[in-house]
C-alpha cells in the first residue's frame, strides 16, 4: 500500500488543497492512502484557526483524505524549520509512510533536494550566521549564503511555499528517512493573492469571511468544507474575528516579566526586553508587534511569541521532539493505516485522550498544552457557552465511512 504524508493547516480546506490529494492519486494511484498531520486550533502564522481542528479534521476526511492527526502546538508554532521538522517527524513516526508530498511554487525534486543539502552544509550554516551579525533578517542571511553557490537560483527560496517544501526536505535528510519526495506545483492564486483559476488562497478566503463575504468564499471550498463552514457559522463555531482574543492575550501578556518571556521559543539577544517593553506601550497585539519588530525580527516570529506565551509554550517544551501522534479523524481506508501503523509505529498513538496519562511526563505535559489551548481557543468563540473546560480530554477520533473515493 502506497501511503503519503502531507503536513497541513486546512485554514481553510479549499479547492487547492483537493487537487493537491487528486495529483498525489494522480501519480501514485487511485488507491494511495493520504494522511495529513494538520495543526491544532492555533496556526503557524501565530493566530487562532478559523474553524477549530475537529471540524476541519472532519471536512478533509470527507472531501478526500483518509487519516489526519495532530501538530500539536509547541511544533505548529514554530518557524518554517521547526514547523517542517516537527510535522514530518510525527508523519514519520507512523512507521508506514512511503512518501511526502507537498506544495511549491517551483516543484522541481532535484532543486529542492540540492538546495536542502545545501543549507545543511557546515559552510553554508555558518556563511548564514555571519550574515546575521550584520542585521538582516534570518531569510536574507539564508539567500545571500546560498547565492554563493547557486547564484540567481538562491532567489527562490524566497517564495512562500519553496520555503516550506525546502524544510521539508531538509526534515527529512536531518531525520534520515527513506521517504519519497512528491513536490506539486501550486495552481491558481499566489499565497496572499486573489483568487485565480478555479482557486483562491487561503488568506483571500479567510478574509472575505472575516468581512461577511460568505458567499464569495464558498465557491472555492469542496462541498464538504463549505457545509462544515456554513454549520459552524450558523452555529458560533467560527472565528471570525481574532479581536476576540486580543482582550484575553493582553491581560495575560501584561503580567509577564522579561524573565518569563526569555523562556518563550525564539526569544534571543535581550529580544525579552524589547518585547516587554512593547506590551506595556501598545494597546492593541499589532501595536505591540509592530513595536517589537526589527530587520532582525519578523512580525510572524513576534507574533508566534505573543501566542505561545499567552498558551504557555516555552523553548522548552518546543525542544521536546513529538512525544505521542494523536488520530483526529479517519475513514475505513485510514483505519487499515492505523492498523498497519499500530505494528510499526515508533510513537505511541492515540485514539483515546485519556489514554495519554498511560505515557511519559513529557506526553502528558505537550496534551495538557495541547487540551489548555483547545480551552482558550473555545472561549474566543461567538459560540462559546456551547463548549466546557476540558473538552479536548473527551474528544475521541472521528471515524467516518466509506472512504472517500479518489477522482
């Protein structure tokens, strides 16, 4: 059986990321199975999710995948590094995987596992930390040492999912795994862009949604993921407005000390101070972002920041590699994955909550993390009466059946 990952958000699920599934089926075969490991209720660009994980977990079973699992927290709001690493190290923890696959603007194989090789030279590590001793930004010192060896080639790393498939492949060098690399070309609408073709990106979706556009974001969603919106909307379930959590973030952010925010993933060089100083001029999360930034300092790693600490996500429980690989929702082709997973698995897997407290302290610690922002998440919901404390502990996987069927 033919069994391919894909490291996701499904911010929302859209048109794009089914012809994603429908070209893996394309060139591995019908009956390929695909297993998603999809960040939780908090995504990478350090804000909550537009739909929370279960519903969005749902809908990617019934438009087309067969097993998603969780990226809990402490990896989903890493960098683009860290991010990559952690997604393919519980992906590859199933034991089952024969390839990966994923996104880019240029799905050349052959480049991206030449540019991976080279970022993880000795000499290009160091020519990049160099370049940072000057002040830019971590993404230019990267492609001003690698046009030392790929000239105007370095260029592309630039763009917005080659970053992401470049870490990928990296991930998977730094893991030595044998998977198989299946870059797929990006169709339609650029990262941030309009929508173009038959697709529209993530962003333009989420804010049309956010705007009340509705009906101009439904077109580009497969059927699944728009009943799953549209329920959610109807419901409370949705969240619309990230202003939401703002009042919640800035009364927690405003009792933190520097010395508490020097415990935060990505904090270095005296950031902590910079960062404490923002919080207490800035009266709203963007003020305080934009406060905090440097060259150096990208408003996405601020905000990454700001979030785990208000989610109490230090360094060190990013450093722990993935302790556990929690099953969100499945069909029956999923469930022969699991099956097979459950004899060759290197991480223990959960299909029970509850079962985590059978595991180690590191286990149990990354799920309460986990449950406590799912806790958090709810509260910033129109809809949150409908939810209690402590909802993620009782969350089962979702099966559902029969399997999708491949186009």
């Amino acid at each position: 059986m033919r069994i391919c990952g894909v490291v996701s958000e499904y911010n929302p699920l859209h048109s794009g990321h089914v012809f994603h599934w429908e070209e893996i089926r394309r060139r591995l075969g019908a009956d390929c199975a695909i297993v998603c490991c999809m960040s939780g209720d908090f995504v990478q660009r350090g804000e909550g999710a537009l739909l929370p994980k279960h519903l969005r977990a749902r809908a990617a079973v019934d438009a087309g995948a067969d097993l998603v699992v969780e990226n809990p927290a402490p990896y989903a709001l890493q960098s683009a590094e860290g991010f990559a690493g952690g997604g393919v190290r519980i992906l590859s923890g199933l034991g089952v995987l024969t390839h990966l696959s994923f996104g880019a603007e240029d799905a050349d194989e052959g480049w991206l596992r030449e540019t991976a090789s080279i970022l993880l030279e000795h000499d290009t590590v160091a020519a990049t930390l160099a370049q940072l001793q000057t002040g830019v930004s971590y993404a230019a010192a990267r492609e001003r040492a690698l046009f030392a060896r790929m000239q105007e080639r370095a260029a592309l790393v630039q763009k917005p999912n080659n970053i992401l498939a470049v870490e990928y492949c990296k991930a998977v060098l730094r893991q030595g795994l044998t998977l198989e690399l299946l870059p797929v070309a990006r169709q339609g609408a650029a990262h941030d862009g309009a929508p173009a073709a038959e697709h529209a990106s993530a962003s333009w979706l989420r804010q049309q949604l956010r705007l009340g556009n509705t009906a101009a974001a439904l077109p580009y969603l497969p059927p699944p993921s728009a009943a799953v919106l549209t329920r959610a909307l109807e419901e409370g379930t949705a969240l619309l407005s990230p202003e939401r959590l703002e009042c919640a973030m800035l009364s927690r952010l405003i009792r933190l000390e520097p010395e508490e925010l020097a415990l935060l993933p990505d904090a270095a060089e005296g950031l902590e101070h910079r960062l404490h100083q923002a919080i207490h001029t800035g009266r709203t999360l963007e003020e305080i972002a934009l406060q905090a930034k440097t060259k150096r300092y990208a408003l996405s790693r601020i905000r990454r920041m700001l979030l785990c600490a208000y989610l109490g996500i230090t360094a060190a429980d990013a450093a722990v590699p993935a302790p556990y690989i929690r099953v969100l929702a499945m069909n029956e082709r999923g469930q022969q994955v699991l099956r097979l997973a459950r004899k060759r698995a290197t991480l223990p897997l959960l299909t029970k909550p509850a079962h985590v407290r059978r595991l180690s302290p590191e286990a149990q610690r990354c799920f309460a993390l986990e449950a406590l922002a799912c806790d958090l998440y709810q509260l910033a919901l129109p809809g949150w009466r409908r939810f209690s404390a402590g909802d993620d502990w009782r969350q089962d996987t979702i099966r559902l059946s029969p399997p999708a069927k491949a186009e």
